[in-house]
C-alpha cells in the first residue's frame, strides 16, 4: 500500500509541476505578445509597463538602450513599425526566468525611412509579483 501511495503522490506532484511550467509558459507568451503590440502602436504606457527599470535591450546593429532610450526610441518614432511579427517562438521557464526566442519580422518607417528588418531575437523576462517583466534583449543577426 505504500508503494502505491508514493506512485499516486509522485503523479500528482508531476502533474502540478506540469501544470505550472504551461502556465507560466502561456503567461510569458500573453506578455510577449504585450509587448509586440505596444511596439507596433507606440504605445508608451504599455512599453513601460512590460519592461524592468533595469531593462538592457540590445540592438543587431550593438546599440545598447535602457528602459527610458527603449521606450523613447518607439514613442518618438526613430524605430517605427508598420508590421511586426515574432516568427518561429519558443519559450523556456526556469522559476521566475523565461527566455524567450524568436526571429523578429518587420516593415519599418524610423524618421520616414522605409526598412525590413529581419533579425533573430532573444528575450528574458523576470517574474515580478504576477507579471512578467522584460529584463533584457539581444538582437542578432540570422545567418545568411
């Protein structure tokens, strides 16, 4: 019978941690997902709102932002986006890390200059309370 009770208690046990990992999985996707919106519509209140006060956020081209040069850059419209998609994401949660990855497909028009960008991008986002929390980003390029 104690055989039994240990096997009914370890299933039980991997089914929660199962459950949590797909939750906090689906989470992290609905703040990435945040994220992109508020970078395609500029909208300032949401950007700050999904990123830490202590965001890094690397560039392709190794420019490095903080949090208020980030938010700027979009509000401002020097890094514009007339569409933008997070192709091919993947996601893994550690605790209270994520790390997202995804190649980054966009029109621009930064200062009324046209672009397509298409770059690779990795993510980490920190739970804070409830929410998760952009702490850094690097961008890079795709092989050719």
């Amino acid at each position: 019978m104690n055989k039994f009770l240990s096997v009914l208690l370890l299933m039980v046990l991997s089914i929660g941690s199962s459950y949590a990992a797909t939750s906090n999985q689906s989470t992290v996707e609905q703040a990435v997902e945040t994220m992109r919106l508020a970078m395609l519509s500029a909208d300032k209140a949401q950007l700050e709102h999904v990123a830490l006060s202590s965001l890094t956020y690397g560039h392709s081209s190794a420019v490095i932002e903080n949090k208020a040069q980030f938010v700027d850059a979009i509000v401002s419209g020097r890094s514009s986006f007339k569409t933008l998609q997070f192709q091919d994401q993947s996601i893994i949660t550690e605790g209270d890390t994520a790390i997202v990855r995804h190649v980054f497909v966009a029109d621009t028009n930064d200062n009324g200059k046209v672009g397509k960008v298409k770059i690779g991008v990795m993510l980490v986002f920190k739970k804070v309370n409830a929410d998760w929390k952009l702490l850094a980003r690097q961008a890079y390029k795709l092989p050719q």
